[in-house]
C-alpha cells in the first residue's frame, strides 16, 4: 500500500512516498522512509508523531493513503507568541 512521510522545519519540508505492506506500523514506516538519516534532530521516541494532524502512538497500523508526520516540539507557547504578536501590529 502506498503512503507517506512527513517533517517540516520552517524552512524546508519533505514528504516521503513509501510503499509498505498491509499491517505496517507507523514506526516501521518512519524507520523504512529514511527520513531519519535527512534529519537526524528526529528522536522518534521523544517527539510526537501522527496521522494526518491527529496525534497516535508508534504503534498504529497504517492504511492505505495515511501520511505519516513527525512533529517538532514547540520553540515557544502558541498562546504567549499570539499575544506578542498582537501588541507589536500597529
């Protein structure tokens, strides 16, 4: 079945197409992408990981279509960031 991995910094993205057979888990996938070798910051067991937006564990099985993400921590509260945004516009 054919799928996909995903990473993105903010200045550059990769997605990944990645042929794997039924039954395979988002782990596995990470690990057959190579997308650990592109960016070796990635600690899969640190950093969240998910489906389409919707955080799940290492283990799901995947189906046919998902995209596979890894997500970055947080550099700063999305709530604080707003707020200074917002005093800072004229």
């Amino acid at each position: 079945m054919q799928i996909e991995v995903a990473y993105a910094l903010p200045e550059r993205q990769e997605i990944l197409a990645l042929k794997v057979e039924a039954g395979c888990t988002l782990k596995e996938a990470i690990l057959r992408s190579g997308i650990l070798e592109r960016f070796p910051e990635i600690d899969i067991e640190r950093d969240a990981t998910g489906i389409f937006g919707q955080i799940m564990p290492l283990t799901q099985i995947l189906r046919e279509g998902d995209r596979v993400e890894i997500y970055r921590p947080l550099t700063a509260d999305p709530r604080i960031a707003r707020r200074v945004r917002s005093k800072t516009k004229p």
